[in-house]
C-alpha cells in the first residue's frame, strides 16, 4: 500500500483492520511535508507532537479499543481555526506568536473523532485575498506549477492536500475560500450550509458569511470529514440545531431523471475562458449522458454579489478586527524609545504594523461603509439586496436538485499578476460569493484540465441542508470522469 496515494477513507479501513499503524501513516506525510514544503510553503506550523499522538492512539487500538470516525488520519488546519496549544496565527504579524487556551469546536470534534492535527496551513491574511499572496508568512504556491497561486484565502489547505502532504484538510470559506483554492489544486471543497459547522474558536473574518469545510482528494473523503465536524454547538448561536446525516454510506450515483439547473448568467459570452468552458462543457455532457435533465435558470441579482460582498464582509470585518488592539493579546509596537503620547497612537502604532496592507484595505473600506451618513447608502442597501439575491437562489432551485456552473474565471493564475489589482482580485470571486451570502452549501469537484495541464473544477451548488445532493452528483462525476493525475512535486 502506498500510503500518499491511498484515500482518507482507505487508510481508515486499513487503520482498523490493522493493516497499517496510525504511527506509520502520521510519519508518511509529515516526511512528505518535510520534503515539499520548503518550497510550496503550505504550512505555517508542524505539530510536534503528531507522532507522540499516533503512538497514543495505536496503543488505544491495540489495547481493543475502537477508534472514532477519523480514527489515526492527520489532518491539516487552515491557521484561522484556534488548536489548544499550537501556534494560531491568522497568517498574521498581529498574532504571529500566538497560542490558544483553548481550541475551535472543528478541532475538538476532530479530536474526539481521533484525528491528528498534523499542522497549521498558510493563508491569505485574517483569510483575506483571494490568491494566498497576503499572508505574513509569505505566499504559498501551487502544486501543478509552482509559479502560480494555489488559490486563496485556504490556499495552504489546498496546496498540502493536492500535494499529498496532508491526507485532508479543513479550510474556511467566505466568499469562496475553500471552492476557488480547490478548483485551482484538482481538490474536493466542500462550503456547507450556512449554520452546518459551528464557527467557535475560528477567528472571525465576517460572521454571517465564515463557515469552515473539509477539503479532500475525493467526494467520499470530504463527506466523511464533514460528518466530523458538523452539528449543533451550544458557543455558537447560528450553528442549526439538526441531526447531521451520514453521508458517505447515502452517496447515490444514480442521478438519472434528476433536474439541474444551469445559471443563465454564468454561461453567457466571456463569463469564463475558453479552457474552463471546455472542461464544464465536457462535465454537462458526462451529466447528460447519466441521464441528467437539465433547466435554464436565472439570478438576475448575481452581478451584484461581488460589490454586495465587499460591503458587508469588510463591515464586519472592519468590527471584528478592533479586539486586535495590542493591550490583551497579540502583536504591540515597541514604545520603549518613543512612548505613546495617548490611547489613539498606541493603537494605531500597534495595528498599523501588525495589520498588513489588503487588512487595512478591508478595514478602512468597512469602517467607511458603517460611518455615520453612509450606513444607509451602503451596508443597509447591500442588506437589502443580499436578501433579494438569496430569494433569487431559492426561486432558481425550484424543480432542480442544485444549480451547476464554473467555480472560477479561469484556472490559476501567475502568483504577482493580480496583487496590485484589488479590483481584478475581487471579481475572480463572482461565482462564488453568492452561494455565501445566500447560506448555501457549494462544493467544487475537480472536472478535468486546461491544455497547460491546470486544474479545473466544476461548482455544484444546493438547497440550505441539503449537501446530499452535492455529494451524490460529485460522486457521479468523479466516478466517470477517472481524474488520477498526481501533482509533479511527488
């Protein structure tokens, strides 16, 4: 058995049947971790005591006991997620020495899971970019062509599983965090349900938009991860207080009679490239042959979800970010030669070094829209129009299983090329945003390649709660479309 190549579900079985130990498996890929991530830079800490862990856990196994559904498989963690004694960064100078007392609900489930958290991965900076370039820690890059991004903000995630320096991963996705990084690797991302993971202890970006998923080389592995994770959590008042199915054993391939439909607007001339309407194009024909029904739909508010986006994530992160302050925990500028002459200047001292310039950015275009005379012309208005654009949605999915269309613009692109184009950067996002700000769960499946040998990935996006239907059609087309190319760095 090849550890590397062999699935998160597999190497499960062969933990329980005994074939292989957790020790052996933990070892595998944290030396593949040592070989490849000098270069791709996908982690921003190892856990040292992963090994120490999978001791403990072999042990238990041997001992008789049964290990839980993640039982011996090490997982990597976006480095948003707070882990109890490991260094939690938020890709961020502001916290670049800081350790938890405590850990995210996402971790503690995976721990009683038995999973291993192997390390933290790199992201774009309080997971805002959307190319892993704005991260303190430098940028991280892509696996099929380490001249180009890996996608962002949960790039890190993305990159050490397409990479096989982590069997799976946990991201976040905001506006298309863990979607867009998946699309860009040839990764499995899963965006639940607004409300399906708890987000305690997962340092806050824009609260009514954050939701964390797995992210896997298969549909079965993100479906096994996400049963981990997901449920009710008394810290967390959004979380939906809903049995969480089990997935992986529901997984029905016969897709045959079953209503897609295909959004109007992201199929129109020069919504995307040539290379990934090619890819999409052969995903909708593989569909139609499975015997796939296929429904025009239409979101006419979708060319406002990018703006609507920007507005109401940077206002909630321009209020979440003010705890960062310097006087309880975090980055402080030094005062010792040149001390403070008030509060206003300690502050601003302290987070205009910690804060890194896309931070700053976000913060100062959120504190504008909440500033008093502008509230209603901008967040207010881009409330109202989020909730047409979610009715949208709802009305778009009547009679349909989910809706279908492209993750991205185009594949990945060159790590330098957009960074000094907000804007630019900003639209890469517009398939994916709306499924955040509607609460929709959205999955991107890998669908095959660009003639430079690139990823591309198909969205599939679903009613709130039903991530079922996500995974029955994913499987379907992971099933017929035999994608197993591994990345080159191996």
């Amino acid at each position: 058995m090849e550890i590397l190549k062999t699935s998160m579900t597999e190497l499960k079985q062969h933990i329980d049947n005994g074939d292989v130990s957790c020790e052996a498996v933990t070892s595998a890929f944290l030396e593949q971790t040592k070989k490849h991530n000098t270069e791709l830079n996908a982690y921003i800490t190892i856990n040292e005591n992963a090994i120490e862990q999978a001791h403990e856990l072999d042990k238990r196994h041997k001992a008789g006991e049964k290990l839980g559904k993640l039982g011996g498989i090490p997982i990597a963690v976006k480095d948003l997620l707070c882990t109890r004694g490991i260094r939690t960064t938020a890709g961020s100078k502001m916290l670049h020495n800081f350790v938890p007392p405590y850990s995210s609900t996402v971790t503690e489930k995976m721990d009683e899971e038995d999973a291993i958290v192997l390390g933290k991965t790199n992201l774009d900076e309080f997971a805002m970019g959307s190319s892993n370039e704005t991260s303190y820690f430098g940028p991280v890059k892509n696996p099929w062509d380490t001249t180009r991004v890996p996608g962002g903000s949960s790039g890190g995630s993305a990159a050490a599983v397409a990479a096989r320096m982590a069997p799976a991963a946990i991201g976040t996705d905001t506006g298309g965090s863990i979607r867009q990084p998946s699309s860009f690797t040839g990764i499995v991302g899963v965006k639940p349900t607004y409300g399906r993971v708890s987000r305690f202890g997962i340092t806050a970006f824009a609260s009514s938009l954050d939701q964390a998923g797995p992210m896997a080389n298969n549909v079965k592995d993100a479906a096994l991860l996400l049963e981990a994770i997901s449920g009710r959590d008394g810290q967390d008042a959004t979380s939906a207080n809903l049995p969480v199915p089990n997935w992986v054993e529901s997984i029905n391939t016969n897709v045959a009679g079953k209503t897609v439909g295909l959004l109007k607007e992201c199929f129109e001339d020069g919504a995307m490239t040539d290379e990934v309407r090619k890819v999409v194009d052969n995903s909708l024909n593989i569909l139609k042959d499975l015997g796939v029904k296929f429904k025009e739909v239409s979101v006419p508010a979708i060319d406002t979800a990018v703006p609507i986006y920007y507005l109401i994530a940077t206002s909630e992160a321009s209020s979440n970010l003010a705890r960062y302050d310097g006087v309880r925990f975090g980055h402080r500028a030094n005062f010792d030669e040149i001390p403070a002459e008030n509060i206003a200047e300690f502050y601003a001292r302290t987070r205009a070094e910690g804060f890194g310039e896309e931070v700053k950015r976000r913060i100062m275009m959120g504190a504008f829209s909440l500033s008093s005379g502008y509230y209603d012309a901008y967040y207010d208005k881009a409330c109202r129009v989020r909730a047409l654009l979610r009715k949208q949605y709802l009305e778009a999915l009547e009679g349909c299983e989910l809706l279908f269309g492209p993750v991205t613009t185009s594949t990945a692109f060159k790590i330098g090329e957009r960074i000094d184009d907000p804007i630019e950067m900003y639209n890469n996002d517009i398939f994916t945003t709306g499924c955040n700000l509607a609460g929709l769960p959205g999955m991107s499946v890998p669908a095959g390649f660009s003639s430079e040998g690139l990823p591309v990935g198909v969205q599939l996006i679903g009613r709130h709660f039903e991530e079922q239907n996500l995974f029955d059609f994913g499987q379907a087309l992971e099933d017929e479309l035999k994608l197993s190319e591994v990345p080159s760095v191996l």
